[in-house]
C-alpha cells in the first residue's frame, strides 16, 4: 500500500473511469529519481482491475535500438496485427525485423500502434503503462507520443513516467503532466517507521528534511546511519544529500560485495535485453558461478522477476557503469555480445560488440552499417544515427569512415538534430574530395538552411553545388538546380548565377519522364526570375503535362509550387492535392502538414474557405501530434486571415499565437508566407474598421510576389481610399505586365478591375470588363468583390436599380463562401441602395468542426470508419464519435442524406 499518495492515486482512478466511459487520457508522470513514480505506477496497474494492461520500461543501454521498447510494449497485442490497415500492419513488420523491404516513415508506425491499442481497447479497456520514458528509444518515443496526441474516444489510457529535467529524446509538450513531489511531513514520518522502525523524533525530522520526503532516500538513507545516529546519541553527518547521496550509498553497498558479485551487478548494469537467459549466459562466459548471481540477489541491489534479472533502481545502474574502469565495461559487453550471438536478435549483439571494442575494427564497423540501414529502414533515425556514428569512430578508412559520417547527418537531421547535422556535415566538407558527395552535401546543407537558417544561403549553397557536379553528375545536378530555381522564384535570391542552368535545361534523346519533365521545371523558374513570363508558362505546360506520369511526391509539390508561382490555380491544386494523396498513403506526416499547408492557397483561391479552415486545422494538429510546433505557423496565419475575411472574433487570437511562434522559432523559408499571411490579415482588419491607412500600411509591406498579386484588389483599395493613388496605379500596372505575359482570366480580370478604382473616366467599362474575365477564372470570391465594386459605383453615381443586381450577386456569393464580413458590407450597401436583402437559412455546415468536416467529407465518399481513421490517423471509435456529432448537428440520420450536404 502506498503512503501519502491518495490525491495522485485519485487522479489516475479517475483517468481509468474515464478510459472505461471511452474517454481517452494520457498524463505524464514526472519527478526527480526515487520520488515514488514506478511506486505510483505499480498501484495503478495492480488497481487496474477489468482493464487489459501493457507495461515496458525505457532502459538507457537500449537507445541506440529502434522500437526496442515498443517491440516489448506491443507484443501481447500481434494477435490484432492482421486486423489492420495494410500499409500499418507492414510497418509494423518492417519495425520489428519480420520483414525487409523499402523504408517506413517513422510516424506510419505511431498510427499503427494508436489502430492496434484501440482495437484492443474494443474488446476490454486499455492501459498503457511506460516507465523511465525518458530513457525510452527515440523511436518508440516518437511512436507513443504521436499515439497519445491522436488518442479520441477511445477506452484507452497511457500513463509515462519521467525523470525531471531528464527528457532525452521524450518531449511530451501538450500532454496532460503530474509533478510527483516528496511526500508531506507525517506520511513521510510513517513511511519511515514502517520500514525502519522508530528512530529518535529529531533525527527523523532531520531525515524529513533533508531528503524532502523522497520516499527512496528515506528508505536508503537510514540504512547509513548507526544505531547510535538513529537513536540521537551521536550526531547525524553534516550533509545528506539526496540523489546524489543515494547512488553512493548503492555503490558503497555494491563495493562490500566480492568482486565477481560487482561484475554480475556490472553485467546487469550493461544488460539491455531483459532477459535472465542471456545474463545467465554471459554470467557463464565471464567463468562466474550461480552463487555469485544469489549474492547479488541477496544483497538487495538485483531483483528477480518471472523470467528477468533486473537491478533495483536505475540509479543502481548508473552508479555502477559510471565508476567502473573501461576495461572492465568493455568486458561485460564482450560476455553480452557473446551470449546473443545467433540468438536472432543482430543489432543487440552489434552494440555490445562495439561497446566492447577498443579500436578499430572493420567486422564491427560493417556489423553496425547494417544496424544502421536497417533503424532507417524501419524510420528510426536516432537509433539509424547512433549507429553510423559509432561506425565511423571505429573505422580506419578515411573514405568509408566519411560515407558513414555522412550517413549519420543525414540521420541526425531526420531525426530533428539539425545543430549535430550540420557539425556533421562539415566534417565530411573538410575530408572529402568526391564531388558526387560534396553535392549530397551541399544538398542536405542547403536543405537545413531552408528550414532553419537563411533561404538565400540555401539558394548559394544549391547553386554552387550544381555548378560544381555537373561535369560528374549531371542528373544530381538537375536536382539540386530546380529546387534552387524554385526557392528563386519565392524571393530566395543569392545573387549567384547558375551557370549551368542552358545546359541542364535541354532536352537529350535518352531523357526519362522525369528528367524532361525537371529540365522544363527548370526552365519554367529560370525564365521566371528573368522576367521572361511568357517563356516560363510555355516550359510550365510542358512540365505539367510530363508531371501526370510521376508519382515523385518531391517533384509532385514543386510542380505545384510552380503552377502557384504563375497563377496556374487548377494545376496548383491538382499537383498539391496528389502530392497530399502520396504523403497519406506513405504516412509522411511532416508532408502531409506541407501539403496542407500550399492547399490552403488553392482553397482560397477557389473560394473554398470551408476547407481552408479544414486543411489548416489538420495541419495544426499534427503539427502538434509529432511535436513540431514551428510547422504550425503557417496554417496558424490562415486561421487568421480567414478570420479577418469572415469578421470572426477568433482574429486577435490567431494573430497573438502566430506572433508567439514567429518569435519562438526559426522559420526558414516559411518566413516571408507567415508575416506575409499575417500582414494581409491586419490589414483587412484594419480596413474593416474604417482604417485605411493602417490597412495600406500592412498590405503595402508584403515580400512576396505571389501574395501581392493575390491580395492585390485589397490593396489597391487600400491604397485609393488612402489617397495613395501612386502606389495603387503602380501595383495595377505590374500585374497587368504579369497579366500580359501569362492571360490568367484571374489576373487580366484584377487588372481591369484595378483600373476601374483608379481611373476618373472610363471606370464602368473596365469593371464590366472585369466581369467578363471573371466568367473564366474560377475565382468566385474575387468576382464577388468586382460585383460588390461595381455595386458601390452605381449606388454612388446615383443608379441603384442597376446596382441592386451586382450587390445581390456579390451578396449571395459571399454568404456561400461564409465571408461573413463581405456579406455584411454588401447587405448594407444593397439597403442603402433600397433594398432589403432576403433572410437566408444559417447552413448547418458552419457548425461542424474541421476535425468533423474532414470525416464527413471521406464518409460520402463511401470509405468505411475504418478507412476513414486510417486516412485521419485516429481510431474508428473516434470517427464514429464525430460522425455522431454530425448527424446531431445537421439533423440527418444516414450516410446517404450526409451525401446530400454541402460540405466543400
């Protein structure tokens, strides 16, 4: 029974009611070493009662093992496993060694351990209990904790301990935490008594305070002291630290021991299997005898469960592996690689063996790259990591030991190690001469810098590094140069000519799909940063046309973002919306959340701001459910321009939580979109509320040219009613030099209605002209706006009745799109033209959440809730919970009047 733990036992019986009622939960648990977390813990699973229980431990010698932890977690479930989704159910196998194949994308593999706890969850409740979370494997982290992100309602709780201020690889921002602190004066009184007896009241308050109330320190500490200290007639020592107190008193325990007892607790100490048979074997190979292993379960310090040995507290493992001598250390490993060696399990064996080497050694070196394929293949790119790493300090070839470098960066920044990436990366700089390599790694560079530093950087580094291979590599150099002509064209400019770019732009006769369809690419944002706009649309539609026949997500997205640059919309979406399909199916989720994100250009654009919403939404939440809190920046400054264009209450908001991550993170290339997003959302604002210089000061500071031309009828507006006619002609003028070159009926249609506000005479023929226009561009919003102008002019030059027709249009576009705030302007100016316009049935579908609305929209394709939760990453009973909440919203009863809905 637990002492002074009843407000926190409390709690977690609440968290087990409510997995009963299926309602998930997930809580950290986190406290300083011997505060009582694996006590806590013990009692929740013994007072589990009906519900199916999975236990593991996070073990500090296991890091390097990918899924180690999550293997031993998930083991009771793989009678489920052939009950889920195929491209799960494979990365599981891929995960666990039972297959080989090509690489799983490491979140594939949380979504299957979500589908596999909650189909468990269907038959009996589940709990889910980790230990030492913090020393769990990077991966079996990243899989638990996008897992308890994702968990719904679903009769499923997970419950991890933590060491404080000893995360590791465990970053459990977002989730439910309990601080574990030392226990109250008397429960801490009564604890001690009943395990040591009655001690003089003044020494026990003085252990009281001295430990804090740490339950093991005051179990431990005691045990020091004479009877005499116990008892008051001695004095008690000067100091009684905690932690560090208690592991001394561990080792000084381990160290009265005979010294093969110390080599069984050292064996244990650099144990990572678990398993007695293993210990039993090496205890074997290091000529130790039975007796030695009952010593060293007699004296406390090892413990034995139905089929393990494990040492008391990991604070016994680290006081022992810290004080023993290398030599001694490497021998214990050697006994353990030893006892695995063909017992099925290559990449345990692996990293004893190179624990135990003390130099170069090229069998361990070839030993530990396959370790390292095999974590990458399986998406565990730490433990992928450690192994290249380890690899290459054991290798004695310059050249294999830089490819192994470069391996490990690679690894590092996959795995989100971008500062130890980039170290890595200059080692390799430094020692190679291959320009094939050097290419790779001005590629991986220049990437980083993308991300994280400075886009034009990157650009320089692409350049330079095309420039560099082409004479060895043309194909690598075609790579790098689009995706440096791209970042060009978004404003990512170095200066640094590419020299190459003739060359790498014309066709040959032994081209593939998808170098033609790149050399084009090429071309098209080639002639687009020399102004050539003509001959950019000319390469674009080429390239467009060679991209139906690829299913390269890379190239799939840059395409998109080349459409997007010259106003392409339908090939934008199209191009966007395959790549999202391929990131899904993958379980890419970073992808995914990019997808997402350059979605939300097409939806506004189409005037679908339903799935603006949606598709920013989504892409908060996962941003959230895989701990990228920076890739939730630009979904975030869409929430708030669409809450500026709808006159929604939630703009402040969006805006003072875009402002926070902007200044919480580094945002790379995503840098300009965001202040850009958030510019055009202040300035609408602004606008809005009658303030037309504020409007024109945000919108005239946009850095993008494709976020001019999309705001640019706000903005000339803006301008005019401002009183800057210069900057408005002047903004009118450079679209109609895009409009020329390209003919978007998008664009000539903004043109003509920018002349319209800016011309004296002649204003009717240009907005009508802009009508007309309008009728091509698939842009309903925009036409709306033109209507809405066109609207105003004839109410203001005195011809309300042919105004009534434009304000009537606009109007019923803009209460179909659910831009509230421009239907307001268009109704007050349709009354002050003398009509009153006709009351209109709120839709149901602006009750609906995003979360509600994405499900709705995959039921009325026909998928089932199982597919439907495989594409949304959350089980079927969450699915059904909101498709639930659906029908009560919208007063249906089956998926066949939900077919019926609008719901774009």
């Amino acid at each position: 029974m637990l002492v002074g733990r009843e407000p926190e036992q409390q709690l977690l019986e609440v968290l087990l009611d409510e997995a009963r009622q299926g309602s998930a939960a997930a809580l950290v648990v986190r406290g300083e070493p011997g505060v009582g977390k694996s006590a806590l813990l013990g009692a929740l699973v013994a007072a589990a009662g009906d519900l199916t229980v999975l236990t593991a431990q996070g073990l500090e010698a296991e890091a390097p093992l990918a899924f180690a932890a999550l293997h031993r977690l998930l083991r009771p479930l793989d009678r489920l496993r052939a009950g889920l989704p195929a491209p799960q159910a494979r990365a599981l196998r891929m995960t666990f060694g039972e297959e080989e194949g090509d690489a799983v994308e490491p979140f594939l593999v949380g979504a299957a351990t979500l589908s596999l706890l909650t189909a468990a969850a269907e038959e009996d409740p589940m709990l889910c209990v980790v230990d030492d979370a913090h020393w769990l494997d990077a991966a079996t982290s990243g899989a638990l904790l996008f897992c308890a992100r994702r968990l719904g309602a679903d009769r499923v709780a997970i419950v991890l301990a933590a060491r404080e201020g000893s995360w590791g690889s465990f970053d459990p921002q977002g989730i439910r935490e309990m601080t574990l602190t030392g226990l109250a004066p008397e429960a801490s009184r009564a604890l001690l008594r009943a395990h040591r007896g009655e001690a003089q009241p003044a020494v026990e308050d003085r252990i009281i305070s001295e430990t804090g109330g740490n339950p093991l320190a005051l179990l431990e500490l005691p045990t020091e002291l004479t009877p005499e200290q116990l008892s008051g007639t001695d004095v008690l020592p000067t100091q009684l630290h905690l932690t560090a107190r208690v592991e001394q008193i561990f080792l000084d325990r381990a160290r009265r021991l005979p010294e093969p007892v110390q080599t069984v607790l050292l064996l244990l100490a650099a144990d990572d299997s678990g398993d007695e048979e293993v210990v039993r074997r090496a205890v074997t190979e290091l000529g130790l005898l039975e007796a030695h292993v009952d010593a060293a379960l007699d004296s406390g310090l090892l413990r034995r469960g139905p089929s393990s040995l494990a040492l008391r507290h990991p604070l016994v493992r680290s006081a022992l592996h810290q004080t023993a001598s290398a030599g001694q250390r490497r021998q214990v490993h050697a006994a353990l690689a030893t006892s695995l060696a063909g017992a099925g399990d290559p990449d345990r064996e692996t990293w004893h063996r190179a624990a135990a080497a003390d130099g170069p050694d090229p069998l361990v070196v070839a030993a530990l790259e396959q370790v390292g394929s095999r974590a990458q293949r399986r998406g565990g790119h730490a433990a992928a990591l450690a192994a290249y790493e380890r690899a290459a300090g054991l290798s004695d070839d310059p050249t294999r030991r830089t490819s192994l470098t470069f391996a490990a960066a690679r690894s590092a920044w996959a795995c989100g190690q971008a500062t130890h990436a980039q170290g890595l990366l200059q080692r390799v700089r430094v020692a190679t001469t291959d320009p094939r390599l050097q290419a790779d790694v001005a590629r991986l560079r220049g990437h980083i810098e993308v991300n994280l530093g400075s886009a034009p950087e990157a650009h320089r580094i692409f350049v330079e590094a095309a420039n560099a291979v082409h004479g060895d590599d043309p194909g690598r150099s075609l790579d790098i140069a689009v995706a440096a002509a791209v970042m060009r064209t978004f404003g990512a400019d170095s200066g640094t000519p590419l020299r190459v770019a003739d060359a790498l732009g014309t066709p040959t006769s032994g081209d593939d799909i998808r170098t033609g369809c790149l050399r084009h690419l090429l071309v098209s944002m080639t002639r687009v940063s020399e102004g050539d706009r003509a001959a950019a649309v000319d390469a674009l539609d080429q390239a467009l046309a060679l991209g139906e026949q690829i299913d390269d997500r890379d190239l799939l997205w840059n395409l998109g973002n080349a459409a997007l640059q010259l106003g392409d919309d339908s090939a934008q979406q199209h191009f966007y919306g395959r790549a999202l399909a391929r990131a899904r199916e993958a379980g890419a989720v970073t992808a995914v959340i990019y997808c997402l994100q350059r979605l939300c250009f097409s939806h506004y654009l189409a005037g679908n701001l339903v799935a603006v919403r949606s598709s920013a939404e989504e892409a908060i939440s996962l941003g959230h459910s895989i701990g990228q809190p920076a890739m939730t920046a630009p979904p975030v400054a869409w929430l708030a321009l669409l809450a500026a264009v709808q006159g929604s209450d939630d703009h402040d908001r969006h805006l003072a939580r875009l402002d926070q991550l902007v200044a919480s993170y580094p945002l790379g290339i995503l840098d300009d979109p965001v202040h850009d997003l958030g510019r055009w959302a202040r300035g609408l604002c602004a606008a809005a509320g009658g303030d037309h210089a504020g409007a024109l000061h945000h919108l005239s500071r946009f850095r993008m040219p494709v976020l001019q031309r999309m705001s640019v009828t706000e903005r000339v507006e803006a301008a005019v009613r401002a009183g800057d006619d210069e900057s408005a002609r002047r903004w009118v003028e450079e679209l109609a030099a895009f409009a020329a070159d390209t003919h978007r009926p998008w664009a000539l249609a903004a043109v003509s209605l920018g002349r319209a506000l800016t011309t004296v005479h002649g204003a009717e023929d240009h907005y009508r002209e802009a009508l007309t226009h309008h009728a091509d561009a698939a842009r309903p919003f925009d036409a709306a706006r033109a209507h809405l102008a066109l609207g105003e002019w004839l109410r203001r030059s005195q011809r309300r009745v042919d105004a009534r027709q434009h304000l009537r249009e606009a109007l019923d576009t803009f209460h179909d799109l659910r831009a509230e705030a421009w239907a307001t302007r268009a109704d007050q100016e349709l009354r002050a033209s003398g009509e009153t316009a006709r009351k209109r049935d709120p839709s149901t579908l602006v009750k609906l959440t995003p979360t509600e609305l994405q499900i709705a929209r995959l039921v009325t394709t026909g998928l089932s809730n199982k597919d439907v939760a495989a594409q949304c990453w959350v089980s079927p009973r969450t699915v059904a919970f909101h498709l639930r909440n659906v029908f009560t919203k919208t007063g249906i009863t089956s998926r066949g009047e939900l077919a019926q809905l609008d719901l774009r």
